[in-house]
C-alpha cells in the first residue's frame, strides 16, 4: 500500500532521498569548488547551467508529458536547497525558470505554446526569465506601465522591466504588460506574453553590480516597438496578474528553499570552525557564548525547513498556499540574515575576510528578504489573510 505521501503525488521517500542525493552530489562536486570564483569574478556559470539542463533540473516541476521529471514541490524545493548550499547564484537561476514560467506556461499556455517552449525549457535547450517588476512597480505590481497595444494584426510591446534574473542570458522572457485600462482596479488589464529573447526590438541592459548572487545575471530589459502575434498571449487576455501571483506563491517557496540553503551552510562552516578555533587553550565551541549562537542557528533553520516543507506539502495536496508560502519566505529568509550573521561572528576578523565563505554567504542571504517580495510585504499578505476565514487549529495544531 502506498505511503500516505505517494499517493497525493509525491514521490516516494526512496526516490526522494536518490534525487536529493544526486543534487547534493552535483552541488559540491561542480559547484561549490568554483563558487567563491565566481562571485568575485562576477562570471555566470554558462557551462554549469547548461550541464544542470542536461540533467534535467530546468524541469523539475514540468510534468514528464510535458517531458519534465514531474517531481512533487517537496522534492524539488529539496533539491532547491542543496544547490543553494554549494551556491545561491546557480540557485536562483534554476529556481526562477522551474517556479515561475514553467509553471505559468504549463497551467495556462496553450498546447501549442507547450509543444513550442515548454518541454524545451524542461528539456533544459532554453533558459527563461520571469519580467515582471519595473522601477515603479516592484512591490506594487499592479502598477504596471508597460504596455502591450493590438494594431490589427499584432500585439505591439514597449516599457522597461528591472530585476530580470537571467536577463541577458536567457533564451525565452515571460513579459506582463499593460493591454487594457480598467478603472475599477489596477490589477485588471494585465496581461502575459511569451517573448523570444532575439525579438527584433528586446534589448538587455548591463548586468547589475550587486551586493550578492554576483555569479547571476540581473539586467533590465527594454521592449521598444516588439511585434508579437496572438499566439504569444499566456492564458486569457487581462488575467496576468492572477497568473503573476499563483508564480509568486511557488517562487517564494524556492526563495525560502534558497534562504535554507544558505542558511545551512554557513551553519556547517560555524560549527566546523568553532570545532578548529582555539582561544585561551580550548576550541571556542567550548565557550557558552559560542555553543549557544550555534544552537539558535540550528534551531531556527530547522525551524525555517519544518514550515516550508509543510508548505510544500500543502501545494502538492492543492490546498491555497498564500499564507504558508509568506509565512515560509518571511520566516526562511529572516532566518538565513540571522544564522550568516551569526557565522560571520564565529568567524571573528576572519569572518569579515573574502577569504572566508561566509562573509560571501552574508552577502547573499540579504537579497531573500527582498525578492519576490520583501518582509513587510509578506507580513501585510499574512496579516490580510487573517481575516480571510482561516481554519486555525488547520493550520497551527
């Protein structure tokens, strides 16, 4: 008989730990020796992309009809995590192109649209982006200004997006656009589109100069006059704000993932370090002021990882999600600025040296608590849903 597990579509608990232990291998044995030189040479791991793809890890969550692996969101946000732990640029590339277009794609494109970009994309033959934040319109997406106009023929794109991870190295953009002014709400008449990078009109702008995931590419886009025809419409016409936030529950799940990640390995370089590190002729895990930071590292990453996997497990039952993906973004991402700070701190002098891991993975950790959704936005999402007739002793007992 199956696991309980099993059969509300998850994978077996075997087969988890096989595909979790082959992420774990792969991280450490081709990403994280290369890490550290990535990040100060700001150098995107084409090759290492490319070889995840082969593997088919840029189709985790596409269904194998779809010719991805078809995996539960349990097993992927797992497998999220141990590449975050060996490097949370190459994370974030992965986890923006599984969590967000194809996700989109394979619920609300087209099967043309899915025969044309989907199973390529969970094939790993294209990269994609996610194009949605603009200067004005990062937290508040409804306020959208790009726009898409019919002319009789074709859809006709301009505007600028900022933030795009993957930007100007993917193959494929998923771009929301303005196609419609409706006054009674702003989150109405917006709109999807399936854009290919080389579209007469796209352009990428430089790589941004950031604090962390240095190894990512994050650029702005322009779309100045792009032409597109009607099969490039995701889904219905002016329901791309709903498409925006059903990416987003699943997007701040792998975030959360990535925040564990790091998380965990700053985690492992404290211990191991306060293990090595003597002072006054003992390690300085011996010391109470030491072993207890340790301890409320530990704590609240298990913590963190509790929450989210009961998240994930809610997903793949196809329950609403809103709630525990926020809670999980806020709490995992919290955590990670907490548990890196902390490392730094075992570290002494050493921890503020390039020299070191975790004055890299400090630097990393902060952009979670940012992305797909700052803290205080994810802390007005809870709040609201408070008031939206939740069963408590559901979802807290």
């Amino acid at each position: 008989m199956p696991t309980p597990d099993v059969a509300e579509g998850f994978v077996g608990e075997d087969r988890r730990r096989e595909l979790v232990e082959a992420a774990r291998d792969f991280a450490q044995r081709e990403i994280a020796p290369y890490a550290r030189e990535w990040d100060e040479n700001r150098e995107y791991p084409a090759h290492t992309i490319k070889r995840l793809g082969e593997l088919g890890f840029l189709g985790l969550l596409v269904s194998e009809d779809m010719d991805g692996l078809g995996l539960d969101t349990l097993t992927y946000l797992m497998m999220v995590e141990e590449i975050a732990a060996a490097d949370a640029s190459v994370s974030i590339a992965l986890s923006v192109h599984n969590s967000l277009p194809c996700c989109i794609l394979e619920l609300h494109g087209t099967t043309e649209q899915q025969e044309r970009w989907l199973k390529p994309m969970a094939r790993g033959e294209l990269l994609a982006a996610f194009c949605v934040s603009e200067a004005d319109a990062g937290s508040d997406l409804a306020n959208v200004r790009a726009r898409g106009e019919w002319n009789g023929s074709n859809w006709v794109l301009n505007g600028t997006k900022a933030w795009v991870t993957n930007g100007d190295v993917a193959d494929v953009l998923l771009v929301m656009v303005r196609t419609s002014d409706d006054a009674s709400s702003r989150a109405r008449g917006l709109s999807f589109f399936i854009v290919p990078s080389d579209t007469p009109g796209v352009a990428a702008g430089k790589a941004e100069d950031k604090m962390g995931l240095r190894a990512s590419r994050t650029t702005q886009i322009a779309l100045t006059d792009v032409q597109l025809t009607a099969e490039h419409l995701i889904g219905e016409e002016g329901k791309g704000f709903g498409y925006a936030m059903e990416g987003l529950d699943a997007g701040r799940l792998s975030v959360a993932a990535q925040a564990i990640g790091i998380a965990r390995s700053a985690l492992e370089h404290a211990v191991k370090y306060a293990g090595e590190r003597k002072q006054f002729e003992q390690p300085i895990k011996d010391f109470q002021g030491v072993s207890f930071m340790l301890a409320d590292m530990a704590t609240r990453l298990s913590a963190a990882r509790a929450l989210l996997h009961e998240a994930a497990r809610a997903k793949q039952r196809g329950e609403g999600i809103t709630m525990r993906a926020s809670m999980a973004k806020l709490f995992a991402s919290e955590m990670a600025m907490f548990v890196t700070t902390r490392a730094v701190q075992v570290f002494g002098g050493y921890g503020y040296m390039r020299d070191y891991p975790v004055e890299r993975l400090f630097r990393d950790a902060k952009v979670t608590e940012i992305y797909e959704g700052t803290s205080e936005v994810q802390r007005i999402v809870i709040a609201r849903e408070l008031y939206s007739n939740h069963d408590y002793r559901r979802d807290w007992t």
